[in-house]
C-alpha cells in the first residue's frame, strides 16, 4: 500500500501525509483519503486509491466513537533468488534460495488508543549475510507490535517496527528501513504545518570481546556488554503540502550502565551543543542533517543531507557527511513515470574514530544505510500496463555503483599509508557495478502481490581487487498473500 500512495503523492495527492516520516496511522491515512475529489482521478490513480481505501476501509464514517475495531490477519508468501543478499546490485553468495515468510497479525482499537501484537517469520533473516541472525524458536521473531496513543496534537507509541524518515523505497540518510525493527518509544507533536518527532530506541549491546554477534563465544546473552541506546528528533515545517521542510539530529549514546536517559529522550534539548557537557555519562556519535521535499504538479524531488564528523579548524581528519537526491516525472509518457537518484556516502560515514560501539548499526545492519565509501547513481522508468493487465507495472532500471574499500563495521580508516588524508569517497582501489534491470510487479487486489526482478551486474574490480572483473546474472521472484477479518463493536445503548 505504501507504493500506492507514494504514486499519487508524486501525483499531488495524499499530501497531507508526510512523505518523509513514516509509518502512517490507518486513521491518519483514512483522512487524508476523504479530501480526495474521486471523480477527477485517472484510471491507475483510482486503481491505487481504491485499493488503499479497501485497506483502511474498517475506519469509516459508520464506526462509532466509543466503537472497538478487532482485526485479525495472516500472511504468507516466499522469496526465492539466486543470492543471499537481498540487494541484488551486490550479491555476495551465488546460489539458489527458497525462503518462506509468514505472518499473524491481532490488532485492537478504542478511541484514541490502538495496540497490536504480530509474529513473523522471515527466512531472508536467516540466510542475511550482513545482520545479526534474529532469530531464536522455530525462526520466528514478534515485529510489528506495538501499544499507543493519538490525538489532534499528539501521537506516542511504543513497541517494535521499523521507521524511516524519508521517502518509500528509497534510502534515508539518518534514519531507514534497512535494520530489523528495534524496540523503540516513538512520538510527534504538533499539527501537518509545525511538528516536532522523536524516536528513543534500545539497540543491542556491544559484547565485552568488542564484537555485535552474541554468539561468538557461545550462546550466552551480552548481559554485561555496552549498552547502546539511539535518541532522534526531527522539526518539520511544511507553509503548504507542497514543500516540506526539515531539521533532523540523532545521537547513538553508550556505556556500561548506560539506560533510558532523559537528557536525550527530552526533544527540546539541544543534543549538538550539551552533547559533551559533564555530567558527561555516556559515550556518543551524533549526526545532524535536513532535508527537502517538494511537489509542483506531477513533478517530485526530495533531497536530504546528513553531517557525521565536521573538521573545520584542524587538518588531521577528513570531513564525513551523507547525501541522496532523487527526482520524479509522473506521467512523462502515458502512464509512464521516470526516477532519478543518487546517493554520495562518504568514506567512514556512520563509523566513528574513538567508540566500536558508536558505529550506527542495530544487529549489524546499518541505521541508515548498509553501506559507505560509495556512490550511487541510477534512472529507471515505470510503466503501469493497466490496461492490458490490472496491476501490472513494468520497471526497466540502469544503475551505475562506485564502491570504495571502507566499511561501516571496522576500525576507523583516518590516514592513508603515505601520511596524506583519505579521499571523501571511493578511498583505495574502487569496484564498479554497471546493472541492467528488468522489475514486473502484478498487484491486481491487496490480498495479493507478486513481483520479480532480473538483471545483469558488469563489475570490474570485485570486492576492490585490481583486474578482478565479472559478469554477474541476479534475480529474485517475490510472492505474497494476506487473508484479513475485520469485526467493530458498537457501543449499544440501553
């Protein structure tokens, strides 16, 4: 559904959703759903809205106030592809797997109070080559649970899901979709105009041999590790729904009797300038970044920067920073958009010099992005053949990746072996991806997707070594269905 609504956002619709904050609210989505005028939506435009509609359909005008919404659902689907990696633009081991998924889903609402308990098991988890291995009984871990709250000015929850500030499917500089979803506290306060978010999340502690895996010295839990916990707050100003504007700062503090903190759960204070001030309690890694998203007809472009280490009186460090830029034409040919990114992630970006356990990782997966030291660039066109097939898309894509030698999870690269300071981007001997893709999605009702992808990887210099080049064939085939039962309760009168 959130692929349906970033088409019509890029299309000017739903925009009193934030594009750059998710997730949404079923009720948040429902409202924004109502100011739609449905009679002046095209053909794939209304088939995207009637289906976000079906969605949230159980939140309607007939539900009573006092009203109790019971929702129950299953899920299930597999991914099957040639390597373990999920980014088929760097696949690491070439061989086929089979990986089912599964879902169960409760979820109850009251007033303004909503909660929701989900199981899911995913053997893309299993078989991941750069997090953590999640899982303990029968592969199975509770994601998507959570309990909170949501009026006309504020909305708080706590539980475990994902969140990404930025826009769907593409990366985020600060804060992503890319980790397993950690237990966070998450809040936003304010109207669509003025608002102020934070995340407060607990991340999983740095073993005393200094390693993220708990088991690498058997299966005892890191009790006595680092604690690491991750503190982010973001001002968003939007003077219409078509521009929005933001201030974001995070902080990844850590020790050993580190805890809930309130100095940096507390939005209001400043966490750049009382970062380092004694008390000084904790070891910290803060960033601080902004971003922009504007919509001028069928005409979209987000852009988003984050700052890591700034060095501006000594010379002895190189400057680190984050950024990604992406445009959109809706409609450039008949029913036929075109996407442009890029992405420039700096040589030790989301690494620090003086703390293993400020590396911005949960699980071994990045916070913001899985990778540095690269940069990215691609253009790709979606065809929505509706009228031979309803909810068909057809999606070409050429992306060109520059990777250098660095990596989040390693020792702080700060000089290079002659003494001279490393490059921003693409330090050492850079390997370069040129892939051809072709992505066909079939989403004729929500109950039901599937999706494959097939593409071609030139590389030269694989895994940074001089003259190695290869020719690389990926693909991955993805299906999925969900079965849900809605009842509402009433509130009777006597």
């Amino acid at each position: 559904m959130y692929d349906h609504i970033t088409h019509l956002q890029n299309r000017g619709l739903l925009l009193e959703l934030d594009p750059t904050s998710l997730p949404y609210t079923t009720g948040e989505v429902y409202e924004a759903l109502l100011k739609v005028e449905e009679e002046t939506l095209s053909e794939v435009e209304a088939v995207w809205y009637n289906s976000v509609k079906k969605v949230v359909s159980p939140k309607s005008k007939d539900v009573e106030e006092k009203a109790v919404v019971i929702n129950a659902s299953i899920e299930g689907g597999f991914n099957f592809k040639n390597t373990n990696r999920l980014n088929l633009l760097r696949p690491e081991d070439k061989n086929l797997y089979f990986s089912p998924i599964s879902a169960a889903k409760f979820y109850l609402e009251g007033g303004s109070f909503g909660g929701q308990f989900n199981l899911r098991q995913d053997e893309t988890y299993f078989i991941d080559p750069d997090g953590v291995n999640p899982f303990g009984r029968f592969h199975t871990r509770a994601e998507d649970f959570y309990f909170g709250y949501q009026a006309e000015y504020l909305k708080i929850y706590f539980g475990r899901y994902r969140n990404h500030w930025g826009v769907y499917g593409q990366s985020s500089t600060i804060l992503s979709s890319n980790p397993f979803p950690y237990d966070n506290i998450n809040f936003r306060f304010g109207n669509n105009r003025l608002n102020i978010e934070g995340i407060f999340g607990e991340l999983d502690n740095l073993s005393e041999n200094g390693d993220f895996d708990p088991f690498t010295g058997g299966r005892e839990p890191q009790i006595n590790g680092t604690r690491r916990y991750l503190a982010a707050h973001k001002i968003n100003w939007s003077p219409n729904n078509s521009l929005r504007l933001s201030l974001f700062r995070t902080a990844l503090y850590s020790s050993n009797t580190s805890s809930i903190s309130l100095k940096y759960l507390n939005p209001f204070n400043d966490l750049l300038f009382d970062r380092t001030n004694n008390p000084n309690n904790h070891f910290n890694n803060t960033f601080i970044g902004g971003s922009l998203w504007l919509n001028k007809g069928r005409f979209t472009m987000n852009g988003q920067v984050t700052l890591d280490d700034i060095h501006l009186t000594n010379n002895d460090e190189r400057m680190t920073a984050s950024v990604i830029g992406m445009m959109n034409f809706s409609e450039l040919f008949y029913n036929t958009d075109l996407g442009i990114k890029l992405e420039v992630i700096s040589y030790q970006s989301y690494n620090t010099s003086t703390q293993i356990s400020g590396r911005y990782l949960y699980m071994g997966r990045g916070i913001a992005t899985q990778f540095n030291d690269y940069v990215l660039a691609s253009v790709h066109t979606e065809h929505f053949a509706y009228n031979l097939l309803k909810g068909l898309r057809i999606k070409p894509e050429i992306t060109l990746l520059l990777q250098g030698e660095q990596e989040i999870d390693q020792p702080f690269y700060k000089i290079e072996p002659d003494g001279s300071l490393p490059p921003f981007v693409l330090t050492g001997t850079v390997e370069q991806t040129l892939r051809g893709a072709l992505n066909l999605s079939f989403n004729p009702i929500p109950e039901f997707w599937l999706e494959g992808e097939f593409g071609i990887n030139d590389v030269q210099n694989k895994n940074n070594i001089e003259n190695n080049d290869v020719v690389e064939l990926t693909g991955m085939l993805i299906a999925g269905f969900r079965l849900s039962l809605t009842k509402i309760l009433n509130n009777e009168s006597k």
